[in-house]
C-alpha cells in the first residue's frame, strides 16, 4: 500500500535550474543567478519558478517577454495556490533565480528503482527478523 502512495504522489518532473536544461549550457557558462539571456531557452507554456530579489516565490506558466519582464499565468504564490489566476509580469531586475519545470531523470529513478528496493529490504528484514526470533523460540525450547 504505502509504494503504491509514494507512486500516486511522486513526479518525474522537477523544477530546474535553466542552464541545466538540454541543451545544457557548458559548465563554465552557467549561472546560480538569473541572466536575461536564459529567456531564449524557454517557451510559451512553460512551467517557471521565479524566485524574487526578496526571497518571494510565484509560480507561473510562462507566455512571453516583453520590455524587460517576463508575463505569464500566475497560479501560485508561495505554497498558496491562487483561486483565481491571473496574468500578470514581473521584472526582469526582480528576479534573483528562475526555474523551469522539466523531466528529471534522477527523481523518476530514483522513486522507480528506489522505492522497489527499499521495500524489497524491508519486506526481508521483517522475515529475517522473524526467522530469527523462531530460531531463538526453537533454541529456548531445546
């Protein structure tokens, strides 16, 4: 029951940071920051988490960029899901970090391998420890 959770709630898909996206920008071109240039490397629809200068978060699906901001579908803010979403921008000089919502093969290996084989251990250490104890009952007996 519980992998069968972990399987309903788990995503293989992450928020990334642009230059790790393919194609990967070469390591010594990469930013921990925002740069305007990472602009070119989304597209409309996308899913973006704007960090802003003052540590605030906003969740966004991305349309376009226009006069130094970008615009999008605002839909969360913070970990409050926005009722009614609404279209607004923000500017490019108030961004400290923007993510990207894309495929992760790390989180979907690692909850399609991982989960199995934490389960596989626990399922034998519940038998071993059970045989064990058997084994101390049957040694107590004798």
């Amino acid at each position: 029951m519980s992998i069968l959770l972990v399987f309903c709630f788990s995503n293989c898909k992450t928020y990334q940071n642009i230059d790790w996206i393919k194609p990967k920008v070469p390591k010594e071109e990469r930013s921990v920051s925002f740069e305007p240039r990472q602009i070119s490397r989304i597209k409309e629809g996308d899913s973006l988490k704007v960090i802003a200068s003052n540590s605030k978060k906003y969740y966004l699906i991305y349309s376009e960029s226009v006069n130094d901001s970008i615009q999008g579908l605002f839909w969360k803010f913070e970990n409050q899901t926005i009722e009614f979403p609404s279209s607004r921008r923000v500017a490019f000089s108030e961004i400290e970090e923007l993510r990207v919502r894309k495929f992760n093969l790390g989180t979907t290996l690692g909850v399609g391998i991982g989960v199995p084989v934490m389960s596989l251990f626990i399922f034998w250490g519940v038998i071993f420890n059970q045989g064990m104890s058997d084994l101390v009952d049957y040694l107590d007996d004798i």
